[in-house]
C-alpha cells in the first residue's frame, strides 16, 4: 500500500491548518492536534475498506491471433470479492514481441466489485508476441490509499498475415463455386481454345467473325472461346531490408503478404496454379506452384514464413535462379522496392532478362508522406529543402517505371491500402486479354 496524491493533499492541508491554529490559540491546541488525528483516522479506514490482493481476481481474454495492419480484441475482467463503497481501478497489460503496448485502462468498482477493460490490439511486425502480466492499481472507497498488484499471465499471441480482405474475397467470388468443383466445366471466356460457332450479334467482338464459315452458312458468324486455366502465378518477394522499413505502420513486405493472398487466392479459384519465391541477398526459398483452392492453406503458410532481413537483395542471384527453376511461360509477381535510379539499374537488367520469357507485374507501394512532402508548400528553407529532395526520389521513381513498362513490364504503383484490389484487378484483365 502507498498513499495516493489525494492522501498528501489532505494532509499538507491538515498540516497548514492545524500549526497556525495551535500557535495562534494556545489555549484550544486540542483542536490543531484533532484534525491530524481525524485525517489519520480516514486513511486507516479507507486502508482497512479497500480490497486486499488476495481478493482481487483477474481473467485475461486473449486472442490467438493478431493480423498484421489490423486489430484484434484483448479484455481483462477485474473481480474484487471484498469491495465496501467502491474505489478506481487502472489497468495496464504488460507485453512483449512485436505486439503494441495497450494503454492505461481506468475502472470504476463501485458497482457490485466489477469491471471490464477493453484494447485494440495491434503488431508492429508478424511473429509471437506475449501477454505477459496484468498490472493493477486499486484504492480504497476514499481514495487515500493505493494497492497494487501483478497478475503473471504468460500466453502467446502469434501476429500473422492478414486473411481478412481474403475471406472477404471469398464471399464476392462465392457465386462462382459451380465452376471449379469437382467435375470440370467449360468456362467461356476470351481464351485461346475453340468451344463453338454462335450467330454475330451486335454487341460481339467483331474480330471473332469467321469468314469463312460466315459465306458457309450465309450469315454471319462468330467464334467462342473457352477462358485457359492452368496457368502458373508465381510470387516473387523481395525480404531485403529496404522490404522491411514500415510505411503507414506495417511493414513494406506484410503489405506485399497481404496482397499476395489476396491475388492468390483468386488465382487458385480460377483454376491456376500458385508458388511462392522468396530472397535478399540469396534465395531464401521456393514452393512449387500448385493448384486447387483447397491448398490456399499450404500458400498462406509458405508465405507466413518470410522473415525480416537486414540485408541487400541481390537481384541479379535471385531472379535468374528463379528463371532457372520455371519449366513453362509464368506470371510472375515481383513485389519489391528501391530507392532512386542508381539502385534500380541492376534490378531493371534482370527484369529485362527474365520479361524475355514470362509476363512480368511488377509492383511497389506508393509512400504518401513522400507525395504530401512532395506537394507541400514550404514555408522556411528547411521544409523547401525536404520538398525538393522529396520531388526528386517520386520523379525518380516514376522514371524506373516508364522504362519498366517500355521493356514490356507490367507495373502496378499504388498505395498500400489499395495495393490488394489493384493485383486482383491486373490478375484480372491478364486473364480477359489472354496475354498469359
């Protein structure tokens, strides 16, 4: 127990009242003794009113899970079993790994002894984080006195990629089932191969007309085509450590995760088949692709590995290994980062190189902060300065793209709450142009 700052107040102004009035009224000093011995009186009830540490009872509502940029829900539940006239309560979580530190939580007792506190709980970086004890500080009815007490509570929490947006994938895609069950049907679509000869009507591309049949039948007609599946989509993700720098509180390589799944799940559903390829300054590994959504599982779990490196990628080891081990045309999904024009001349090369023999997305996030530096007015040399410096890397940047592009690299440069739709979207389109 300690005295609270309510405690000292009142006995500075016990203190102030009490000497005067024995100095000035000699006669009456049995009143100054009285207020000291009444404030004592108070602070020995509300010490023996206030609940002991023994009959305060804490329950911890952990969660197994944090996704990574999202939330999860964390609750203390606080029994006092002996609680006369009520008191406050503050709560404070103690934890450990990439997890964030919840706030102070203040409670109110008083009604029947009870009190729940609540969090939002959130994670620096993917990894397992610890609830590793609850902090608590309760005082009498009056407030004069402070309790405190811990509470070791030592469970895990894992903070993993986040399969949110991918669940909600599932639902906007769910009418689609029928397609890819367990008896192959005949999607048509703007594929390659031949399904069958319908009448033109307007409204169909007229660059399916075949002529030949058209005279044949002496009316025109038009080709249909099925939609191709079985095609590869394989991910290749920079861990290197610009990968590892945050941008909107996450860092740069779960945003490339959680798109991924995204993409990826969506690609299993349309009948292609997923691998993942992972490397720095070497490769740091491979999965195979492999179709069927039933094994989205298996991608999310090779993906859920990638670790945080500290070191420079090395493109020129990972993307020809990486070329080296397709047997057939892929899309391939590079997700990555750089800096300026010098630093991206040796990644430029290798995309060239391996654009030569597959179709390329090439995607990087946008870093708003360097955009609204870019955009800012200054108003003293230091913010003029930044402005420039922030105007030279975003024109930098946008220049490593067009070339991207001229070499027939497809690009996507967005921000990283949009980054999931916009791969989905690409996918997409890919699929309707057939340029796989």
């Amino acid at each position: 127990m300690q005295p609270t700052p309510r405690c000292l107040v009142l006995f500075g102004v016990v203190v102030a009242l009490s000497v005067p009035w024995v100095l000035a009224f000699g006669a009456w000093w049995e009143t100054g003794v009285a207020l000291p011995l009444t404030a004592l009186l108070a602070l020995g009830i509300d010490a023996a009113l206030a609940p002991a540490r023994r009959q305060v009872a804490v329950e911890a509502s952990v969660p197994e899970l944090v996704p990574i940029g999202s939330t999860a829900r964390l609750s203390v539940f606080v029994t006092a079993r002996r609680n006369v006239g009520g008191g406050r309560c503050s709560v404070l979580c103690e934890v450990s790994g990439p997890l964030l530190p919840p706030a102070l939580v203040d409670l109110d007792l008083a009604d029947r002894g009870e009190g729940i506190a609540e969090w939002p709980l959130r994670a620096r970086r993917r990894g397992e984080g610890r609830l590793e004890r609850v902090w608590l500080r309760w005082t009498g009815p009056l407030g004069l006195i402070a309790v405190h007490g811990r509470y070791d509570i030592g469970q895990a929490i894992a903070v993993t990629p986040d399969v949110g947006a991918v669940r909600a994938m599932a639902l906007k895609f769910s009418q689609y089932d029928a397609f890819f069950g367990q008896k192959q049907m005949r999607q048509q679509g703007e594929g390659s191969e031949f399904r069958a000869l319908r009448e033109y009507v307007p409204g169909l591309d007229h660059r399916r007309i075949d002529w030949k049949q058209s005279a044949k039948h002496r009316r025109l007609m038009t080709k249909e085509f099925l939609t191709e599946r079985n095609q590869q989509v394989v991910f290749a993700i920079d861990c290197g450590h610009l990968m590892s720098e945050p941008l909107d509180g996450v860092p740069r390589l779960d945003h490339a995760i959680n798109a991924a799944l995204q993409m990826g799940y969506v690609s299993l559903r349309y009948g292609d088949r997923v691998g993942v390829f992972s490397f720095d300054s070497r490769v740091r590994g491979y999965a195979r692709p492999i179709g069927n959504v039933a094994n989205f599982a298996l991608v999310q779990r090779e993906m859920a590995r990638l670790q945080y490196r500290h070191e420079e990628s090395n493109y020129t080891l990972g993307l020809m290994d990486l070329m080296g081990r397709l047997d057939r045309r892929s899309l391939i999904v590079v997700m990555t980062d750089f800096v300026d024009t010098v630093t991206a001349e040796l990644m430029m090369d290798n995309l060239q190189r391996l654009a030569a023999r597959h179709l390329l997305l090439f995607v990087a996030l946008r870093d708003r902060g360097l955009a609204t530096l870019a955009a800012a007015r200054p108003d003293s040399f230091e913010g003029l300065a930044r402005s420039v410096f922030a105007q030279d890397f975003t024109a930098e940047r946008e220049v490593v793209v067009q070339r991207l592009r001229r070499l027939g690299v497809q690009c996507v440069q967005t921000e990283p709450d949009r980054l999931g739709p916009e791969l989905v979207n690409r996918y997409l389109e890919i699929k309707r142009r057939e340029v796989l």
